[in-house]
C-alpha cells in the first residue's frame, strides 16, 4: 500500500466535487413541491432553495492543489518516515475518519451536507488534552466555533431584546451558548466519550484525557482570582468572554496534556464543530444550524430577572421617561382577615396600569406588581428585526432597518 | 325535614277550596306552586351555559375561555411602547372598532350596563371608559414639597446633636414635615445607631430557634419575591 503523506490524506479523501445543482431541469422544481414529512430532511431541502445566490452555497470540497483553511500547515515532509502504529498516534489517524461508522451516523443525525467531510467531523471530537498538537486538535476551531456562537446569541438578544440588562444579557449568553448549554446539546447529538484517547480508538468518540475521579479540576479551568478586585460591568464586557466572567476564558491550546472534566471537552467539540461548519460550508447554512440547534432551545428570559428594590427603580424609570409617577391600586384582595389573604395589586401610572401582582400581603403585592412592571419594560421586543448578519454580503441595502438602540437600564 | 314541615304546613290551607272560602283564615287566596317534584329540581339546576361557551354561531368556532391567570410579562403595556411603534396605531384602530362594535350590537333597552342580564343579552362588552374610576391606592398619594431650607436643616442636625433620645427621627420628620428618611440622610447620628443595633441585637439573642428559624425563612422568601418565585 502506498504510503500517504499525512499532510495531504484529509484533502485526498474528501469526496469528489459532485454537481451542485441536480442534472434533471426539473428536479428542483419538483424538489420545492415536496413536503418532507421529517423535519430534519426539510431543513436540509430548505437550505438549498431558500438561497437566491448560487456563490453563498458554494460548499464544495477545496481544490487539493490549494491549501485548504481548516487542513493544518503541512509539516516538513520527511522522505523516510517509519510508519507508526495506530497504538503510537495520539489521536486516531484521518485516515480512519472514512471507515467511521459513528462518525457517518453523526454526521446524518446532524443531518449534516454530505460534503462536509468526515476528517475534519473527526478532527472537531479531539480535545488538546488527548493530542497537543494543533494541526490535529481541535483548539483553533474551537476558538473560531466561540466567537460566532457569541456572535449569533448576541445578536440575536440585542436585536430583539433592545432593553435588556447587560446581567440578563450575561445570563441568557450563558443559557443559551454557555459550557454546561453546550455540553448538553452535544450528550443530546449522542456524542460518546472514548474512556482513553489514542490513534486505535474509534474517531467516532470524543477524545480527552479523562480526569480521574477525586483529582482536583486542572488550574486553568479553575476559578481564579480576578486581577483586580472591583470588576466593573464594563471591564466584564470588554476584557473578559461573552459571559461576564471575572476572567478570561482559558486558551484552549493551554490545557493540552492535562486531565479536563467531560464538560470542558463536550462544549470544546460543540464549538469545534461550529467553526469547522464555518469554514466548509459557509455563514447562511452555519446560522441556519445555529437557529435549529441552539435558539431552538426555549429559554423565558423573564425567569433570569432578580430584583431588589423594583418599587424605587419603577419610580426612577417614570421619572426618566417622562411618564406620571407609580401609584400602587388595590385592584381585589380575598381573606384579608384569614391566615392565607390574597392581594392583587396594580401599578399604575396615571391611568395605564404598568403591571399587576398578587401576593399574601400588600407589601408582596406591590413588591411583585412593580417588579412585572419592570419586566414589561425590559423584555419589550421589536415587531420588525433585522439582524445585522443577515445582511452579510447583501448588495441591496434597502431591505436594512436600523435596530432599536435603548438608552440603557435604570440606574438607581 | 324541616322542608317537610313546612310544605305540609303551607299546603294545608290549600287542599279544600270550598272550606278555606268559608272559613276566615289570614292567609292569601293566591294559587302556589312548590318545587316539590324531582323534575322541577332537576329543571332548576340545568343553568345555562357561560357565554363564552355558547357560540352565536352553529357553525364550529374556536371557544377562548383561559383560566384567570397573571398578566404575561411579554406584553409591553402601551405607555411603554417607543413612539415608533406600530402596536399603538394598532392598539388604537382595535379600541375604536371594538366600541364601535359593541354600540352597533342590540342590547336590552331595560337591562342596565354593567349587570349580567346586560351582559347576556349582548354579545359584545363595551371597553371601560376613559373617565372610569381607578381602584383604590393603597397609600395616600403625595407630592414632594421641597420646603425645607438650609436653616431649618441646620436645626434639625442641632436638634439631633444634642439630644438624640428626645429628638429621634419620628419626632423630627413630624415637626419639620418631612420624611423620616430625610432626616436620616441629613442628621445621621452614628453613636445613637450604634445603640439602637446594639439592643436590637440583645434583643435577637433572646429569641429561641423557632422564632429565629421563622425570621430567616421569611427574609429568604422575601428575596424571592424579585425573582417572581
């Protein structure tokens, strides 16, 4: 058998450059009228028409002459190498990626392009950890997956939550593209863990140095101290990840080597696979992934509020604005002399009710009442919304409608 | 068994038409019906049906009767909606048509507004009027009078320095007309606090586990109530 330069064998392997677009005249005409019955194969159907632009679909495997962007820089070629065993690899040889029964059942049940090639779906699943080297890890994906995950929550929360807290925005970036939210969705994809990583493993299993149990979790992904002690809202915007942290994340290319938690390399594998998405298939099919994969994910943001003082910020946020100032109304109340009295109390501001609540006392009551008048105000959500990715590569700048800017929370 | 007695007792002077006419009796010669019968019981509970529930329609219709329940949070009340939005013009067309609606729709000229034969007999409800009267406020409500100048302040911290037993924080806000939050923020005396914390907390060790166990549960449930659980 011939001898395949490792450099080379990921572009080598991937499939031949199919014809984009079907050979029958007809066939895509007929392809719109069908009604898929899984929603999984109408999503993949929709992603094909719903794109006007043939160069946005472009998905095609990279020539192998050209240096392909995920593929790693091409390690000097030595004339005579031994060849190793797998036993020797620290993570399973690409090679094996195409005789991978798990990674094509992965790569189905994401019902993923058939182009999007199986080398790279392996190369997402190996954690530095398990191999330092980054021409085969998954760290530079994993950092490239981060940041439009971030990218897309963001967006997606300022866009249609103008008036959102900066601690609810936090929160819900948390929720929604946070370690433990992703961890999740990748034990949701099916995604298995290798007990220990090496080239003979199957490339289908997430590979990391597993940490034993009862070891403490390594430095890096511990929580440190933060390098100042008062962290103001604008250095957790600024200086650290999308999550407000008090620190900037660990690089992932720092913990190659080291034992990691099972969740540190499920959310590394998840952004990995993001960037690799990225990178093959391009922006409009990677958000498509993102609406269904992760905004799918319900979340009530009016949950993540926590209010301390809501009668005075209500009373300082009608001033701001301009409106009559908060007056708490006794709209019923039941068993006042009972050991279980109910109060439902209104917020009004001159004639408009803001917000209502119900509790034991009237003190809860208008506690409860102002504080869902607070939520109203921040979880007002604009009718029409254009997201500013959406107009990514548009020529036509018409269809763009500048998003709502609020002036901000209430500062008390 | 009292209904018994008294249906065999009312029914007596009406059993012999022809005696009760000749005898003098104090009771009235009107003809009574009893709802003595199951059937007539039966009929009286068959009540008819919610409005809500009973169409106008034959013709199959979508019936909306939620359960009473909290206002959602998502909807954004009109008064904090942006000047640009779209929903006020639309709230607006809404409030004019339903009016209209409900004053086009034929009520009982008899039955008055507000009661459920009112309310039966039209199908639509009219939206409260604008000059319709609020529920009661809970607190009186106040202006902020601003009438304090700098001597009366000046007096008010003189009152404090010199004898803050006589002169606490009550008594100063009643005689100058103030808060007593005002009178905290400009006459702070940090020895007389120090003392009133000081028997507070004399008077906290006092208190056996049930009574401190009930304490902190209620200050727990308490912050809950900003977290709307």
């Amino acid at each position: 058998m011939k001898r395949v330069r490792i450099s080379r064998c990921a572009t080598q392997l991937l499939a031949g450059r199919t014809p984009r677009r079907p050979s029958c005249p007809c066939a895509a005409g007929l392809q719109r009228d069908i009604t898929p019955h899984d929603y999984r194969i109408q999503a993949r159907s929709l992603s094909t028409v719903a794109i006007e632009k043939d160069s946005e679909l472009d998905i095609g495997t990279p020539d192998p002459t050209s240096s392909q962007p995920a593929a790693a820089p091409a390690p000097p070629a030595i004339p005579h190498r031994k060849r190793l065993a797998p036993e020797q690899l620290p993570s399973p040889h690409p090679f094996a990626a195409s005789h991978s029964t798990k990674l094509s059942a992965l790569r189905a049940r994401l019902s993923l392009h058939q182009r999007f090639p199986l080398q790279t779906l392996a190369r997402t699943l190996v954690h530095p950890s398990a191999d330092p080297d980054p021409a085969f890890n998954n760290a530079s994906l994993s950092i490239l997956g981060a940041n439009l995950l971030g990218y897309y929550t963001t967006e997606y929360l300022l866009c249609n939550y103008p008036r959102l807290p900066i601690p609810v925005i936090f929160a819900a970036q948390h929720a929604y593209t946070g370690p433990k939210a992703l961890a999740t969705v990748a034990s949701e994809w099916g995604i298995e863990a290798a007990a220990e990583p090496g080239g003979e493993v199957d490339p289908g299993l997430l590979q990391f140095r597993r940490l034993r149990s009862g070891s403490r979790v390594p430095a890096a992904l511990r929580r440190q101290v933060p390098w100042k002690w008062n962290v103001t809202t604008t250095h957790r915007i600024v200086a650290t990840d999308e999550f407000g942290s008090d620190n900037t994340p660990p690089d992932p290319q720092s913990l190659s080597a080291v034992p990691v938690p099972m969740e540190e390399a499920a959310q590394s594998f998840v952004r990995a696979l993001i960037g690799a998405l990225h990178l093959h298939l391009g922006s409009p099919l990677v958000k498509r992934f993102y609406r269904d994969h992760f905004l799918s994910r319900q979340l009530d943001l009016s949950t993540l509020f926590d209010f301390r003082t809501p009668t005075r910020d209500l009373s300082k946020l009608c001033a701001r604005e301009g409106f009559e100032a908060p007056v708490a109304r006794l709209i019923s109340e039941t068993g006042r002399a009972s050991r279980h009295p109910v109060f439902v109390v209104g917020v009004y501001s001159g004639k408009d009710k803001l917000g209502e609540g119900a509790g034991a006392s009237l003190e809860e009551a208008r506690f409860r009442a102002a504080a869902a008048a607070l939520k109203a105000w921040y979880l007002y959500r604009p009718i029409e919304v254009t997201l500013p990715s959406s107009m990514e590569g548009e020529l036509d700048t018409r269809k763009w409608k500048p998003n709502m800017v609020d002036c901000g929370e209430v500062i008390v | 068994m009292s209904t018994c007695k008294t249906l065999s007792r009312i029914s007596v002077p009406t059993l012999p038409q022809t005696t009760t006419l000749l005898k003098p009796t104090h009771l009235p010669l009107v003809q009574r019906r009893h709802e003595s019968t199951t059937r007539r019981h039966k009929k009286l509970l068959a009540l008819p049906e919610a409005p809500s529930f009973t169409p106008s329609r034959s013709s199959p219709t979508l019936i909306f009767n939620p359960p009473s329940a909290a206002p959602n949070v998502y909807h954004t009340p009109l008064k904090f909606l942006p000047k640009d939005d779209k929903r006020r013009a639309l709230y607006a067309t809404h409030q004019a048509a339903s009016t209209q609606a409900a004053y086009r729709t034929h009520t009982s000229p008899i039955a008055a507004p507000g009661t459920p034969l009112h309310a039966a007999s039209s199908s639509s409800h009219l939206p409260p009027r604008p000059s319709a009267s609020l529920p009661p406020a809970l607190r009186a409500p106040y202006e902020k009078k601003y009438h304090l100048t700098d001597k009366d302040i000046a007096e008010i911290q003189r009152l404090r320095r010199e004898d803050a037993n006589r002169w606490t924080r009550v008594r100063l806000a009643e005689k100058f007309g103030c808060s007593q939050f005002f009178v905290g923020l400009v006459a702070k005396n940090e020895a007389k606090a120090e003392r009133v914390r000081e028997s507070h907390e004399k008077a906290r060790e006092r208190w056996g586990a049930g009574r401190r166990m009930a304490r902190e549960e209620r200050g727990r449930r308490r912050v809950l109530w900003g977290r709307d659980a």
